[in-house]
C-alpha cells in the first residue's frame, strides 16, 4: 500500500510513530513533553529512559542535512544512554544511509531493524491487524485504495464525492468533533454533524466517509437532502449488508426545502439504519436548520426519554490549538511563500487570527488560496486575514461587486436560479445564454467557456455524475450571498423570471422575497401567457417534465377559474392526452406533494411552490378529458406507472384509480395478472416499512415493564407484538383506500420479524447508556495556552 506521509505535521508524525512503537513492543509508549529538545521524543512509560525514540519529519530534506542532524543527535543519546533507541525517519533513504546511521547509534541498537523509514511506517499500518493505527490519522488515507474505489462503479455510487475525500486529505485537521464522530460511527449510531456555516461540517464529513469506505469495506450511498428518495432506493434490504449513508445538506440549504413526504421519507430511512447492525449514517446540516427542524419534525416522537434517534456533534466547538492546526495546514499544503508565513508569525499575529470571534476553517481556506494571497503584498498578509475575519460577511461581496465582471455576475444568478447543489452544465448553458446570447440557438457560447474558465475554484465547481459535467457554488455560503443579495434586488430578478429557461427559475426566485403578492404576481402572470397560447417551460433535469409543468397550469387555471375560450380546446385536449401518454410510459410518475421524472439517470423528484402535484394533475384531468381511457388495461403500463411512483400510500391510490378503471375493460384472467402486479409492488413497499419500525423506541417505552431478566424471552415476545400491531395499523391507514379485493392481499406484518432486533436492543440497552456516559465525558478542552499554538507556528 501507499499512505500519504507527505500530508502529516510535526505532531501527528511523533504520534504515529508511538502507535506504531507501542504496537511492535506490545507495551504503552508516551510522546515526551515538549520544551528544550534533549534526543527524546518518544519514551516508555516506566522511567522514561529506558526506551526511547527520535523522530524525525524531514520528507522534504536532502539526507545529507538528515546525516548532520543525526551526528549531533548522538551527543543528546550518550548522555541519556538508553537501553534500546529508536529513529523514526520520514523519508526513505537508501541501505547504505540506514547502515551508516545503525553504525552511528548500534550501540543503542541491537540492529538496523530499529530504524523505521516511512516506507517501513507504510509496511506496518498496512497489515490488516494495524490498519486501526491508519484509521486514526485520516489524511493518511491510501491514495491507492481510493484510487480503485473512484474507478470501481460497483463498489460506490458517487466517484466524484472520493475523489474530492482524496483531494482535501492533505488540508484536514482531525479535530475533537472528528474522533467523537468516528467513535460514534463505530458503536452503530447514526450521526448528525451540525455548525454554523463553514465550521468544517462539509470536509469532517467526506473523511469520515473516506475511513469508512476505504478501511471498514462500506458501500457508499449517498445523496444530498434534496434527493432522499435516491437513498432509499439504493439501501440494501439485506441488514448484513454493509452500508455507509451520507446525506449532505439532510435538511436543504433552507429549511421550506423539506415538506412532509421528506420529513416521513428520512424517519423511515433513520429507522431502516437503526434496525440494521452493518449500516451507518451520517448526516450534516447548519445549527440554524437543525432549530427550525426541530420546531416542525419531532425527532423523538415514540420515545420515552425525549431522545432523538441520532447523536449530534457540533463543529461549533473546535478547540483554539485545533484553530490552530488548520491555519497551519492551509498554509503549508497551499505552499503559501516564506515572506507571507513570517509576516503571520510577526509579533504572533497568528494567535489573534485563531483567537478571533469569527474564525471559521471557510475563510482559512479563502485566505490562503493562491488567487486571494498573490494579489496582497507580503508584509500586508496578516492584517489582511484580520480584516477579512473582522468583515466576515463582505467575502463573497468584495469578490462579487469588484473582482467579476457583468456577465460572470449574470451567471451566477442564474446558477442560483436553478439549484442549491448542481446542474448540468448543458442545461445552465442554456438558461445562460437565454441571458447573454438570446439569439444564439445552440447550447455553446465562447462567452460562457470564458466564464466557466474564470469561475472554477473560486466562486464555482465542476464535477462529474455519471459521466456528465456538472456545475455548482464552490460552496454553500455562496448561495447564501446570492440569495440575500436577489432578496434586495427586485429588477434582478424580474431579469431572471423574464428570461426563464426552465421553471425551477420562476420557483426559486418568486420565493426571493417575502412579499407573498410578488409571488402570486408571477404565478398569475404565467397562467395569463399559458391561457394566450405559449407552453410553459420544463425543469432542468428531465425532457419530458414540460409536458407534467403545461399539464399542472391547466388543472391551475381551473382552479383559479380562468376563462377558456373555445380556441383553446384543442390545444389543452392535447395537452391532457401527452400527460397520460408520459405516464403511461413511465416518464412522469407519482410521489407525495411532487411529481416524478424518469432521466438518463434514474428518476428524479420535484416539489413545486405552486403547481399541483401529479396525483392531483392525474385526477383532475380525467375528469375533464377522461385520460384514463387512454388505458388499454395492459400490465406493462402500469409496472412503468409503479416503477416512476414512490411511497406506499401514493402508490395505493393510484392503484385504486387504475383497477377501477381495469374492471369495465378486462376480463378476469387478465385483471388477475393486473392484481398480481399491484400486490406484488405495493408489497415491496410495506417489506421496507416494515424494516423501517424503531425497534429501540419500543424498547425503551417498555423497558421498566420488565425488570426480571427471567422474563427476557416473554417481554422480547409482547414487544414484537405490540410493533407488529403498530406497523399494521400505518399500513392499513396508508392502503385504505384500496377496494376489498386487494387489500386482503396484501403482506400483513409478522412479529417474528421483530423478535430477535427486540432480544438484541433489549440486551444491549445497557451497553448503549454506558455509551452516552463515555460520550458526555469525552470533551475536549476549550482553553489552549499560547505556547502551544506557538510551537506549532515555529516548527512551519
């Protein structure tokens, strides 16, 4: 294997080195206490002389300085005279250089075996009984391993996410919140990373993906909180089946993003983790999210003791030493130059720009970039981070109003108009150039490459899924600025409304505002150009999405009682029939509150601000222009209907619609198969319910009941029961609206199911509040004294 040496400090190099000695020697080993160096850094913990070690983190060194250094080292280990003596060499170096320092220490040394070169490091944590070594230091991650994991597609279902866990190794700092999320991790919790914007969350998150993926052989699954539905469908229903989830974002940049059918999709999949030993979850949000979370989504509910079904770190609590240690990563690994590192380190400027209130690792990384440090002058370094942190605010809108020109502007309006995440660049070239080059027809425009080339890496990233370029805000609190900024702009965006591409645009920027009037002012303003005769427009990630947005405009103009002239019929007839003929096909589908898109790469989801979501569409204009007749009754049909579909309760519905419809057109053998197919779908969703149950809610509300662990077997046996009984009832609530005929049919839930998860949750319940007691008392202390950032900044 390769590790990444080259990534390691001064500090995290000694640390290694103790596991790796303490490992060897099979006995515990201390990092000697820092001040004057007397040969030690390393030591035994009996006498401290005893057994001692060196290390040295010369990677960039020529070893002739190394062979000087360590010809004075041997004044400093003749007057220790230790027993055995060790050296620790980050560097490899040839056999003769090793014989010659064996020769140099061997009468410390029984042989040339006690030199560890970084290729002997490597050796050692690569063996399968010291890989928990490796896992401690996360940007040692193997190169190699992700390497072959970013090119395995059956193995993980994102190689953009790994590839960008590899690129940031080299730049994290493990910090307190990092260990307490690994540790929680390891214990079978699920984890909710929460801080204010630019604490870290984002790249904390991807490292602990990282470890998971390439060291505990998980199965990534990922999405961002505006695409759960993808997770639940990728989650095995095997609960042997070792899963790593990671939902970035879980609850949207702003909290309105979540509507109920997300809220009850993300309990489910909570509960789907929970209840399967080989699966973890890690979630990420914004502290503020999380409190308005908690105001509309009851965590708990079920609960006896209030407690919420994940544990929760908050990256608001990095140390000052930990401030510290990312300020000196940053400026080391972006290779920033001498005369501005002396600059931070004069009069120790650096401790007021880690002790500063509004330091966050975000605007480390800002200030330390190439572009941002090439256009200050040396000595103005230091003063210029300090008035960044001390205008926090004005970042993006210092780079925004004098640094771009009116075009890049534009575009990233536009990019904000349509997504928090990503967007195809096809599709953002198109909404584009509707701006700047309204009479260019095609989806390329030099003007926009030009744009794209001056964006990357400081306002916007370019990623790839499934082999599609995709363009995004280099980070979140990019789209912060540009919302706050179009929430005071009004002709900006009327700009962006007037020239709208696709209708994500008019959604997302109507809700700019909080003047409900300029909203509905644009809803009806669409309505008044769908009724004169022009089609709306689709959503950016699906071809056939015009046709549901054109379809929801006119089950919307009935409702808001326009009125049809008779010119119209043909074209609203039409309408209505290309709707059923794309369900019918399977492109749209159905899902709670939305509508459903079939693409290149699955399916996607959407909820509209204002359109009516597909299951009303569907009702409505079959009893307008009777779609269903279009129908044959054919089984093929409605598989693609299911397939496109999510959601037990949705699914019943649309059942119901359709064999009510079959029974006037089918005779019995055919709508045989028909009920077949329903069954055979609406059952698969009642297995995940099913899967789904909080086991441990149960536990804990029925866990003084039984005191008497003589009566184990008995109360796990009343527990599954009162579970299964609990599952049927949402079930049947979800399925009533299906006739007699099939409900009967339908899977009803087993109570052996449950028995052996509530055998298990019952025994551990302990096990898991002595957990909670190890985690209240593993903080981290908050108060560093100034000669330890210092020691950090002289060794830079």
């Amino acid at each position: 294997m390769f590790y990444n040496f080259f990534a390691l400090g001064d500090d995290e190099f000694e640390e290694l080195s103790r596991d790796i000695l303490s490992r060897e020697l099979d006995q515990k080993m201390r990092i000697f206490g820092k001040g004057a160096d007397q040969g030690i850094d390393i030591a035994d913990c009996k006498d401290g002389r005893t057994i001692i070690a060196q290390c040295k983190n010369y990677i960039n060194t020529p070893t002739s300085d190394l062979m000087s250094a360590l010809e004075k080292e041997k004044d400093k280990v003749e007057k220790l005279n230790p027993k055995e003596y060790y050296l620790f060499i980050n560097k490899d170096i040839s056999p003769k250089r090793i014989n010659a320092i064996y020769e140099l220490f061997q009468e410390w040394m029984p042989s040339n075996k006690n030199i560890y070169t970084r290729s002997d490091c490597d050796a050692f944590i690569s063996k399968n009984e010291n890989q928990d070594i490796a896992q401690k230091y996360p940007r040692l991650l193997n190169l190699n391993s992700l390497h072959n994991l970013i090119n395995s597609s059956t193995i993980i279902d994102n190689q953009d996410l790994l590839i960008s866990s590899k690129n940031l190794s080299a730049l994290f700092a493990p910090t307190g919140q990092y260990r307490q999320s690994m540790a929680l991790l390891e214990n079978n919790q699920i984890v909710l990373i929460s801080g204010a914007p630019g604490t870290g969350k984002t790249i904390s998150s991807k490292m602990l993906e990282a470890q998971f993926v390439c060291y505990g052989k998980y199965l990534l699954r990922y999405s961002n909180g505006e695409e759960l539905y993808r997770i639940k469908d990728m989650l095995s229903p095997d609960p042997e089946q070792k899963e790593f989830t990671f939902i970035d974002d879980v609850f949207g940049q702003h909290y309105h993003d979540m509507n109920s059918s997300k809220e009850n999709l993300l309990r489910q999949i909570i509960r789907h983790v929970n209840n399967s030993p080989n699966k973890r979850m890690l979630i990420n949000t914004r502290m503020t999210i999380l409190q308005e979370a908690r105001q509309r989504f009851n965590f708990a509910d079920g609960s006896s003791d209030g407690k919420e079904p994940f544990s929760i770190v908050d990256m608001n609590q990095i140390t000052l030493l930990e401030k510290a240690e990312i300020f000196v990563n940053h400026l080391r690994c972006r290779s920033v130059p001498r005369n501005y590192i002396d600059s931070v380190k004069i009069n120790h400027a650096y401790r007021s720009i880690v002790r500063h209130t509004n330091y966050t690792p975000r605007i480390i990384d800002r200030c330390t970039q190439e572009k941002y440090v090439r256009e200050i002058k040396p000595d103005e370094y230091a003063t210029h981070i300090l008035h960044t942190l001390n205008h926090a605010n004005e970042i993006w809108d210092d780079e925004f109003k004098h640094r771009l020109n009116e075009p890049d502007r534009v575009f990233l309006y536009t990019l904000y108009s349509l997504t928090n995440h990503n967007v195809s660049e096809n599709a953002l070239r198109k909404a584009v150039n509707a701006r700047l080059n309204p009479s260019v027809m095609s989806g390329e425009s030099t003007n926009v490459n030009d744009i794209l080339q001056r964006l990357n890496e400081s306002m916007i990233a370019i990623t790839y899924q499934n082999n599609t370029r995709m363009i995004g805000a280099i980070n979140p609190s990019v789209n912060d600025f540009l919302r706050s900024y179009l929430y005071q702009t009004p002709e900006e965006r009327d700009r962006i409304i007037e020239h709208a591409t696709f209708m994500e645009q008019i959604e997302r920027i109507s809700a700019c505002t909080d003047d409900k009037a300029y909203g509905e002012e644009k809803i009806n303003r669409l309505l008044g150009s769908f009724i004169s005769g022009r089609d709306a427009p689709g959503y950016a990630d699906s071809s056939d999405s015009a046709i549901y947005t054109n379809a929801a405009l006119l089950v919307l103009a009935k409702q808001h009682e326009y009125v049809v002239d008779g010119t119209n019929v043909q074209r609203f007839s039409r309408i209505a029939k290309n709707f059923m003929n794309a369900v019918l096909q399977g492109n749209i589908g159905f899902v709670d509150s939305g509508v459903c898109f079939k693409n290149t790469t699955g399916y996607s989801q959407r909820t509209s601000s204002f359109l009516p979501d597909s299951v009303q569409v569907l009702k409505s204009l079959n009893d307008d222009y009777a779609i269903l007749d279009q129908w044959q009754g054919d089984k093929e049909s409605l598989e693609n209907i299911l397939a496109a579909s999510d959601g037990l309760e949705i699914k019943s519905h649309i059942c119901a619609l359709f064999y009510d419809s079959a029974l006037s057109k089918l005779d019995q053998s055919h709508l045989d198969a028909l009920t077949n197919v329903i069954i055979d779908d609406l059952d698969a969703e009642i297995d995940f319910i099913q899967d789904s149950a909080d086991v441990s809610d149960y536990c804990e509300n029925s866990i003084d009941d039984y005191d008497d662990s003589s009566y184990l077997d008995d109360s796990a046996w009343d527990i599954a029961n009162e579970i299964a009984d609990a599952v049927q009832q949402d079930i049947y609530n979800q399925t009533s609206v299906l006739p007699q005929e099939l409900q009967s049919r339908l899977s009803t839930v087993d109570a052996y199911n449950y028995e052996n998860a509530v055998a298990d949750e019952l025994a551990r319940y302990e096990d898991a509040e002595a957990m909670d007691v190890f985690l209240s008392t593993n903080n981290y202390a908050n108060s560093i004294a100034n000669s330890q950032i210092d020691k950090l900044f002289k060794n830079l």
